[in-house]
C-alpha cells in the first residue's frame, strides 16, 4: 500500500507541473511521463517553477517537493532493497 500510493504523489506532482506551464495538457503530461527518474521530474518542476512562480510560491513549492522527496526515500526502501 505504501508503495502504492506513491503513484498518487507522482500524479500530484505531474498536475502541478502542468499547470505551472499553461499549456496544453497532453503535451505538457506526456513530457513529464517520458522523464525516467524522479529525480529529473523534480529538476524539471524546480526550474519551471523557479522561472515562473512568485519567490512566496516557489518556496511552498519548494517545501513540498523536500517532503515529497523524504517520502519517496522511504518507498525505494521498501521497493529496491
């Protein structure tokens, strides 16, 4: 289950990185989705919202991505190891 619900913080992430981009949503997804790591994902979302977002947002941002990131250490525990 744990597992599991990583996919919800994944999708979370991908709405997030959607909007910050104004575009269409099928282009904008569909480069998300073609990123392999998580890693890249969050640089891509970082240097997005950095750009793009008020300095007060993109530390909220920034605060959820730390806390996005703990989580997903926890779960490649339980999935790689």
């Amino acid at each position: 289950r744990y597992i599991a619900s990583w996919t919800s913080v994944d999708y979370i992430l991908m709405l997030v990185y959607v909007r910050m981009l104004g575009g269409p949503e099928d282009k904008a997804s569909t480069a998300y989705l073609a990123l392999e790591t998580q890693s890249a994902k969050t640089s891509v979302i970082t240097a997005v919202g950095r750009r793009f977002l008020e300095p007060k947002v993109f530390r909220l941002l920034q605060a959820i991505l730390a806390i996005a990131k703990t989580n997903q250490k926890s779960r490649d525990k339980l999935a790689h190891h």
